[in-house]
C-alpha cells in the first residue's frame, strides 16, 4: 500500500514537470467590460471594504452612546473587541443595530464614491470632446506659417492624397 501513495505522489508531482509554464494572464483591454459593469464592480469593492471599519466605527460609537447614557457606569465601558455579546453587554436588538448600521454607513460610503466617480468620467468624457472639436494648427518653422484645420478638412485632404497616390500607382502600372 505505501508502494502505491508513493507511486502516485510521484506520478502527480512529476506531472508539474511536463506542464505548461507560462501562467502569465493576459490583461484585461479597456473595452473588455462596459462601463456599468466597472461601475458595479467598483461599487461592490468599496462597499465591502468599508464593511469592516464601519462595523468597528459604529460599535465605538454606541459603546460611547451607551456608556455617557448610563451615566458613565463601569459595567458600559465601551470594548469594541469583545469576543462575545456577553463581554460586550449587547442584546439581540442592540446588535441588529450596529449591523444594520454598519452596512448603511458602508452603502452610504459605496454610493458616495460612486457618484463622485461617475462625475469625474463624465467630465473628462466632455473635455476629451472639447478638445478633439477644437481646430487643428499646423506651424511651419522654417516659414513662420501658421494654418488652421478643421477635422473634417484634414480627413478630406488625408482621402485626397490617397486617391491620388492611387490613380498614380495605377497609371505607372498601365504604362509597364
């Protein structure tokens, strides 16, 4: 029998030694997701990060809530570490509360950075709009000229060149 596991521990360790080494992953393109699903996802990260310090935050607070309302009583010394509701002196109710408001408080925080974060998009969308409308100014240092285009006239002159380049690629054909 112990034959047989080293056998296999064999024959299953050596298989890394055939396998394929590259585990490098391709990253992601910007197009890959649209742009609601990297909002959710973003959403859903910084919601659930501030889970954790929110739920320390509150349970500080109504530890201190509840220490200055019982009139500064030892026995409501906040302990935010306690490792259970009996150390901590907590009901059920009083703990659905610091849960409830905990994932509040980090819902709060995750739709805050939402909307602060789909503004700033938004704006530089518009700016990036602004800029490619703007005139294109082309200067010649050797002749100090300056001219001005358009978009739409630096498409028409770039599809005029290549006609161009065309018709005389296909006329120095026809003459061989």
């Amino acid at each position: 029998m112990k034959k047989f596991i080293a056998l296999l521990l064999l024959i299953t360790f050596s298989a890394c030694l055939f396998a394929n080494t590259n585990t490098t992953p391709e990253p992601y393109s910007d197009d890959e997701f649209p742009d609601w699903a990297n909002y959710l996802r973003r959403y859903e990260v910084i919601t659930l990060g501030t889970l954790p310090f929110a739920t320390l935050s509150v349970t500080t607070i109504y530890g201190l809530y509840r220490y200055i309302d019982h009139d500064f009583d030892k026995n409501y010394i906040p302990n935010p570490f306690a490792f259970t509701s009996s150390a901590a002196n907590l009901d059920k109710d009083e703990q659905k509360l610091i849960l409830l408001s905990a994932i509040g408080v980090s819902v709060v925080a995750g739709t805050v950075d939402l909307i602060i974060h789909i503004v700033k998009k938004e704006k530089a969308k518009k700016k990036n709009a602004e800029i490619f409308k703007q005139d294109v100014i082309i200067k010649d240092k050797t002749e100090n000229l300056e001219l001005n285009y358009d978009l739409q006239t630096i498409d028409t002159v770039q599809n005029e060149i290549q006609n161009d380049s065309l018709s005389l690629y296909d006329s120095v054909i026809e003459e061989n």
